[in-house]
C-alpha cells in the first residue's frame, strides 16, 4: 500500500508542470517582445497595447519571471522524485 507520499506525487507532479508551463509562456512573451524603436510606433502603440499588465514588478521583466519559474518547477519535479525514490 502506498503511502501519504504516493498519494501527494501526482498534485506535486502538476504543480511543477504548471509551474513550468507558465514560465515558459512567460519567458516568450518577455523575449518575443521588443519594444518600438520609430517615433510613430511608439504613437501607433498608444492606442492598442496588449502588455501593459505587469505580472510581476517593474525589477524583474516578464523573462527572467518565467526562467524562475521554469528553474522552480524543474526543481520540485526533481525533489518529488528524490522523495519518492528514498520513501520506498
């Protein structure tokens, strides 16, 4: 029978995959995103900009957010699996 830690590897186990998923979008979206370099983009831009919405602080941009997340969620796939491993 298994015990409280084979139960809790799958929520752990989606945990990180989220994790990991939303930094990857995250580190595309910081990445892909370069700003205008024309005068006229920058007024074009004033009426229609998808990215004002930060999700973290002005100190870290939106790609070193997601690389952090990537990095988070690899480290807890790798620490659910040590676990398991010396559990059993």
């Amino acid at each position: 029978m298994r015990g409280p830690a084979g139960r809790h590897a799958p929520v752990l186990y989606a945990v990180s995959a989220t994790c990991a998923a939303m930094g990857a979008l995250l580190w595309v979206r910081g990445a892909t995103g370069a700003p205008p370099r024309v005068y006229g983009d920058y007024l074009a831009a004033d009426s229609y900009t998808p990215s004002l919405w930060r999700v973290w602080s002005r100190a870290v941009p939106d790609d070193r957010l997601g690389l952090y997340l990537v990095v988070a969620g690899l480290m807890l796939a790798v620490v659910t699996r040590l676990f398991l491993v010396r559990r059993r």
